[in-house]
C-alpha cells in the first residue's frame, strides 16, 4: 500500500513541485491549500492523477484528515515580501496556529512531519555565511517581523512537540529558491527583475546593489527537502545553493540574459533588508549527502523560458508597484 503523505500550500511554487516529486515517488499525496497566495493552475496538471486528493483548506482552522498519514509537509505560508507586507496578520497566524494545528494532527496520526522554515530566521546576519547554529539578528517589531517571528515561533514550537511528545519532526530552512511557476511579480530578486526585463522597464534595484543573495534551483530545493525528511535529523538544515551574487552583478546577469536594454535604477533600500544572504551547507553534505546540482546559468534560463510563455495579462500585472510601497512603510 502507498505510503500517504499531507502537503499543505500545495498550490504554491514549492508545494506543486513537491506534490510532484512525491506523486513520482509513488505516494498517495493529499494538497491542503485555501488559495491565500497559491494559485489553483499550478496543480491542475495533478488533479486527473489517481494518487492526488485534494483538500482547500485554511491550516490556521481545526483541520480534519480522514484516514492514515504518514508523512505531512507544512509548506502553507506566505513567502515573499509583498505577499507578508500586506496581509501580516495571515502569516503570523499560518506559522503559529496552522503549525499548531499541523503538529497536533501528526501526533493524532502518528505522522512524521516536516516543517518548511527559511533563512530569514537569520534576519540581517552578523555571520557569513549562515550556520544552523547561528541564532539570528532579527527586528521584532519590523515590517519584515511578521514573517521571521511566525517562522522563528513555528521552529520553537516543532522542536516543543518533539521534546515534549517525542514527535518525529524535521525542520529545513529553505534560502532562496526560483523555477518555473514563481509569481512574476511577487516581490522577489528573480521574479522582479525579469518581469521589468520582459516589460521593458529599467531593472529596479534596492540600496546601492552590494548587498548579496544565493539562488537554488528549485529541482535542488525539492531533493534536499526530499532526502531531510526521511534523515534521523531533528534539527534544523539549510537547504540553498551557497553561490553568492550580489544584487547590483545579478541584475547585469538578467540584462545579458534577457537580451534588453535596460538601465539599472537604485532606490532606497528596505527597512531591515539583509545586506548577505549565503547558506552554510556543510551540514547538508555530511547528513544527506547532498548539494545543488543545477548551476545558475542554466536554472535562469529555464525559468526566464517560463516566464516568457506568461499571458500578457499575467506579465502586466502591478503587484510590484504595491511591494515598492509597502517597504516604504
């Protein structure tokens, strides 16, 4: 019998891709969504296949699962700035009352659970690269708060359940991470960048571009998360390409790749917008045996290809415009 596994945010960039992998993996997939931030096309594809239920379903509410699991992925969680600038609220309460929700129906079921965290626990680091021992500098009560503290407080209360209930929990701190179905204009490097490129905007950058950032394939992502959850690893893991641009050389990249002319405007940085971003993944190595595999080169061509197939509605849309405001606040 097909071993079940639960995949919330299942309709966003990294839970369709994992619904995918673990469809292809054999396993009987169950996608928890309530379409907050995801988008139903992006498992529409899945929907005919006999080995994928899906549930729409906000996790911050009592959450009912009829049968066995053995598995669950918590991926449900606003991701990127523009998405947690304008709905806070949400996001805090899908890291600590969606997770409490999850954890207490993978003790009910007798599951084991991973938890998706992210680097921003870091917040604007004073090391670099970042460890999984290094404990962060984060801003409590900045904008960028709402999501480092509900990922900080969802990581807390993972590591309560296993030392409390003997839970069998995994955390990875995913760094960033693009590929085919992002949101063009969802407030990230990538997304921004090659949304101006392909309207024939000036490329926007924040600061004076030295800041830096890692980029991981989504593919890379996707086994990482894949071979943590079935580790004997409790604690948390980087998962992220340790390949440091800054931002101001990334968007020359996006100039040359997208054969366009734009010029490079700067603004003013953020509020606590980190200055590095670079996962130490030596853990990673020496636990599950693993690194990216796909170079950036490549992975930004497959994504720019896939941003080039976007209706023109979808590349017009001015989300971007409403994230440029928001960090103004």
């Amino acid at each position: 019998m097909a071993k079940r596994i639960l995949i919330t945010g299942a309709a966003g960039f990294l839970g369709s891709h994992l619904c995918e992998r673990f469809i292809k993996e054999g396993f009987e997939v169950i996608g928890m969504d309530n379409f907050i931030t995801g988008d139903a096309k992006n498992i529409a594809h899945l929907a005919p296949h006999p080995n994928f239920t899906f549930i729409k379903h906000d996790v911050t509410q009592y959450i009912i699962v009829d049968g066995p699991l053995d598995y669950i992925l918590h991926f449900a969680s606003p991701a990127s700035p523009i998405d947690y600038l304008k709905i806070p609220i949400q996001t805090l309460k899908v890291g600590s009352l969606g997770t409490h929700n999850l954890l207490g129906l993978a003790k009910a079921k007798k599951a084991r659970i991973l938890i998706a965290s992210t680097s921003e626990v870091y917040g604007d680091p004073l090391v670099h690269p970042q460890n999984e021992s290094y404990y962060g500098n984060v801003n409590t009560i900045g904008p960028r708060g709402v999501y480092d503290e509900a990922k900080r407080f969802q990581e807390s209360i993972t590591m309560a359940y296993h030392r409390f209930h003997g839970l069998e929990t995994r955390i990875v701190r995913i760094f960033n991470t693009y590929g085919p179905r992002m949101r063009l204009n969802d407030g990230r490097v990538i997304p921004a960048f090659m949304g101006q490129a392909l309207r024939g905007e000036d490329i926007t950058v924040f600061g004076d571009g030295s800041q830096t950032r890692s980029f991981c394939y989504v593919d890379d992502q996707v086994e990482g998360i894949f071979r943590l959850l079935f580790s004997d690893y409790a604690y948390p893991v980087n998962i992220g390409n340790p390949h440091e641009i800054t931002i101001r050389d990334f968007a020359e990249e996006i100039i040359k790749l997208t054969g366009t002319d734009q010029k490079i405007v700067y603004k003013p940085l953020p509020i606590d917008d980190p200055m590095q971003r670079q996962p130490d993944i030596s853990l990673a190595k020496e636990l599950l045996d693993w690194e990216p595999k796909v170079g950036r080169t490549e992975g930004m061509k497959i994504t720019y290809d896939y941003f080039k197939s976007l209706s023109e509605e979808e590349l017009h849309r001015s989300e971007h415009k409403d994230f440029t405001e928001h960090i103004k606040k």
